[in-house]
C-alpha cells in the first residue's frame, strides 16, 4: 500500500540538518516539499524506513526543529513525518507555509 500524504505538500528549498536518533549519524540535504505534518527530501544517503530523526530546517534566517520519522524511502530521496514539534516551531511552519500558500496562490491566478 502506498502512504499517500494527508495534506497539501508544497514546493520548499531550504537547507536541512537531519540527526538519526540511534547512531547520532547527521546529514545535510535540501527539502524539495513541505506539509504541515512532514517533508521530502533530497538524500544521497537516504535512512531506512522507520528511523527515527531530529531535524532542523534553515529558511531565511529561520530555524524549525522537531523530531521525525523516516516513512517513505526512495533512491535519492526520503520522506519524513513530524513527530514532535515544539509550539514555537509550529508558528515557523505554520508562517512559512502561509507564506507558501500566498506565493502559490497569487501565480496560479495570474494564469
């Protein structure tokens, strides 16, 4: 069965700092999307399915953590789910993501 995502995904290129919560192995790859429960991105090196994560993504100057969990793996790229995320990075997410729609909205209707 193929995990479809629950909400709207939009496109979103920022910097991400990814920590497997086991190893405490980190990478540093690019988002290519963003939702208000997760994200996909670029990964060279993609974790397994079901690893859990702490991230942080840097987006003109500001930061968003949360924990994770790595729920879709492809060959250069994965999906992460948001597991836990603190109030005050919730309002980050929430403003990029409006920001998002915003951008998203005002060039589709110029077509």
């Amino acid at each position: 069965m193929i995990e479809r995502p629950r909400a709207r995904r939009y496109p979103f290129a920022a910097s991400i700092d990814i920590v497997d919560m086991e190893s405490e192995t980190e990478i540093r790859e690019q988002t290519t999307n963003l939702s208000v429960f997760g994200c996909q991105l670029t990964a060279q090196k993609p974790l397994p399915a079901g690893t859990k994560v702490r991230l942080r993504i840097i987006h003109r100057g500001a930061i968003f953590a949360a924990s994770g969990q790595v729920v879709q793996v492809r060959r250069n790229s994965m999906g992460v789910v948001f597991t836990k995320i603190e109030q005050k990075d919730q309002a980050v997410l929430e403003k990029w993501l409006a920001e998002i729609r915003d951008t998203h909205e005002r060039t589709t209707s110029v077509r």
